[in-house]
C-alpha cells in the first residue's frame, strides 16, 4: 500500500475516532445535565419514598390513640362488629373494613355519610374490637400535624401537593430519570477492548484515591450493582404517574380490556348513596364460599362497600400475616341487592393482563416478596439521593 493510501486509512481511522468521541462526549453531556435538572425532585422523591416504605408502621406509632385498643377481653368477628356499628350509626355508610384482627390494635373503618346533606367531619372510625365501641375519628388529608402527616407524605411524593399538574410533572421527571438510567448504563460500557476486563473496573469502589474520584466511583458502582431495583422503580413511577394517560392505554393496546362494575360510560350509576339489603357478614360469607373454590386456604383481609353501585368487595390473601405480597389480594365483589357474587378481581386467574395491572403497587412499593424487598425499596430512595449528590459533586469538580 502506497504512502498515500496509508495516510488516508489514517486520516479517515482518525476521522470515526473523532465523531465516536463527539457522540460520547454528547450522551455524558446528556445524562450529566438531565440528572441535574430532575435531581432535586429525585432527592425529594427518594428521601419520601423510603420514608412510606414504613407507611401503615409510622402513621400508626404517630396516632397510637387511635390505633391502640385494649389486649385483655376476647375480640368478635370484624364483620359482625361492622353491621353493629352500622345499626348503631345509621348516618354512617362503611365503605371499607378490616378483616383481620390484630392483638393490641383497633378496627381502622372508613365511612361516608349516608345524607348527603348532612356531611361528615370525618371519614375514618376507630373501633375497639373487643366491644364495637368508638375509640376516634379523623378526616383523611393532606397535613403536617401527626393525624395526617403520612398522608400529606405520600401526595407530596406522588404529586407534589400539586394535584393533577403535579402527577404529570412527577410522571415527566420519571421518564427522564428512567431514560437517563439506561445512558448511564451505556456509559459505563468501556470503549475500548477488552469489554469485560474494563467494565469489571466500573463495579469497584477505590479505596485510597482523592474524593472527587471516590464520589464518581460511588456514583458508577452503585447505580451499577442496584440497576435493576433503579430500573423497575423508575419504570413503576412513570407507570404509576401517568396511569390513566400512559399504562392502561399501552395495555389495552396489547390485551383486550374486560368488562367491569367500575367501567364509567353509558349506563353509569349515580353518585346517590344506596343502603344495601344485605349486611357485611352475608357478603363476606357469600365472596368466601367462592374464593375456597380458586384460592383454598386463603383468608379474607377486608370488606368494601361502593355505595354508588350498591356492590361489597371482599378482599382475599395467602395468610394474616401476609397481608400484601406477590400480585396483592384477590377481591370477589357481591351484589348489595341480590347477594350474588357478581365480579371477580383475581390477577392470579386472569392471564398476563391482569398480572400486568396489579404488578405496579407491588413492585414499586416493595410489598411483592414481603419485607425483603421492602427493605431493598428503603435502600434504593437512599442509593437515589447519593446517586443525586454524588452527580452533583462531580460535576460541580469538573466545572
């Protein structure tokens, strides 16, 4: 090959090396300035999220006069206390009731008013059960005092306290945060030969070096070493965020939507509160007759009632003590007029769909192998904020 012709191999070897380097230089620009522009609302979002990893734990220690009941007198069934709170207060509709009992805690019950026009100041009843009666009330919101301060956590984690704007924004910054995740991970892929050997460098953390390099060896290995649990929770957050606009069209489009009591459209109940001719003790008996034939051995973990369709729920699990693990509870819906199970919310019997739509709250709680998970859920809001930090520092060093 002459000299000429060595000198243009050269020159154009030269050429791809330049624009591979320009387009690497782009991407880490890219996952660099992203990170900082969504990185507060991460470090917010993490500091929270770990925080209601312990969400019915805290809410309970903070409002244990609520929670706490006496331990010594025999406990009756919970759905025979709900009818005779429900003889007892006929201004009050239950819409929601436990059905396991725990030593040493009350009956956590949520109502509404049965007059509209007489409105409640409360929504949530506290009941002993040992003797059906009423330890306290609170209204369910947003607040910063102790009654409502894990609520006020949890909207300001999912919306900002900024309602529907708020969840979109929230929902943008996952899509970020979830797309500058796999960058990051392509950046750690070395550029040169050999792969493993150089990417292998990419999972250690240093000991010894200057702390500029500790904090970006920090920022590699542990994004790298917890990528999946990062991946799944920044998926799950633009999944949760943006559910009705996003997710549910996305899994329409793959699976055919079922048919379901809750379907909003033609024929849509009104919004009137109906008092339903069965009682909660005939719901539960009838929904349990039915999940002994899908779900033998499991237990029922609470009761709803719909009053604007007239329709009981009855929520069904593994055992007492796992009260939400894998796909969540399995629920049987009977009619409040006829006492006929007329609905079956069950994703373990309901193919791929259904396992797809009640994966979210599972995965991105943490609750789906129990407290293992919820633990490693805590950890990755912590791995998220140093990950913030860290890229933050970085790039405050290299400025």
């Amino acid at each position: 090959m002459s000299n000429a012709a060595n000198a243009t191999a050269l020159e154009d070897a030269r050429a791809r090396f330049a624009r591979k380097a320009r387009a690497y230089n782009a991407l880490v620009w890219l996952h660099r300035y992203s990170g900082l522009v969504i990185m507060l609302f991460l470090i917010l979002a993490g500091v929270t999220g770990s925080i209601l990893v312990f969400r019915n734990e805290l809410d309970a220690a903070l409002n244990r006069d609520l929670f706490a009941a006496p331990v010594a007198a025999p406990m009756a069934a919970p759905a025979a206390i709900a009818d005779a709170v429900a003889q007892a207060h006929p201004e009050w509709q239950l819409v929601n009731v436990p059905l396991i009992l725990v030593p040493g805690q009350s009956l956590a019950m949520r109502v509404v008013a049965t007059a509209p026009a007489a409105p409640l100041s409360f929504d949530q009843v506290f009941i002993d059960p040992h003797d059906g009666h009423l330890i306290g009330t609170r209204a369910v919101h947003t607040g910063w005092d102790r009654r409502h301060l894990v609520e006020g956590l949890y909207e300001f984690h999912y919306t900002l306290l900024a309602g529907t704007a708020g969840r979109w924004f929230m929902g943008v910054i996952a899509i970020v945060w979830f797309l500058s995740n796999l960058l990051g991970l392509y950046l750690t892929f070395p550029q040169r030969a050999p792969f493993w050997k150089g990417w292998g460098k990419m999972w250690l953390v240093r000991r010894g070096t200057r702390f500029a390099r500790f904090c970006l060896d920090l920022h590699r290995a542990s994004a790298l070493w917890l990528f999946i649990g990062l991946f799944v929770i920044a998926l799950t957050s633009v999944e949760m965020n943006l559910y009705d606009e996003l997710f549910v069209p996305a899994v329409n489009a793959v699976w055919e939507a079922p048919k379901t009591p809750f379907d909003e459209g033609e024929g849509a109940p009104s919004k009137k509160v109906v008092a339903p001719k069965i009682s909660f003790a005939a719901a539960l008996q009838e929904a349990a007759s039915r999940a002994a034939k899908d779900h033998p051995g499991w237990v029922p973990d609470f009761a709803t009632y719909a009053p604007e369709l007239n329709l009981f729920g009855v929520s069904f699990i593994r055992s007492e003590t796992d009260t939400y693990s894998a796909l969540g509870p399995a629920a049987y819906y009977v009619d409040g007029a006829s006492g006929a199970v007329t609905f079956r919310d069950d994703p373990y019997n309901e193919g791929a769909r259904g396992a797809v739509m009640r994966s979210l709250y599972p995965l991105h709680s943490g609750r789906i192998w129990g407290w293992p998970t919820r633990s490693l859920v805590f950890i990755l809001g912590l791995v998220t904020v140093v990950l913030s930090l860290t890229g933050l520092y970085v790039w405050w060093r290299k400025r």
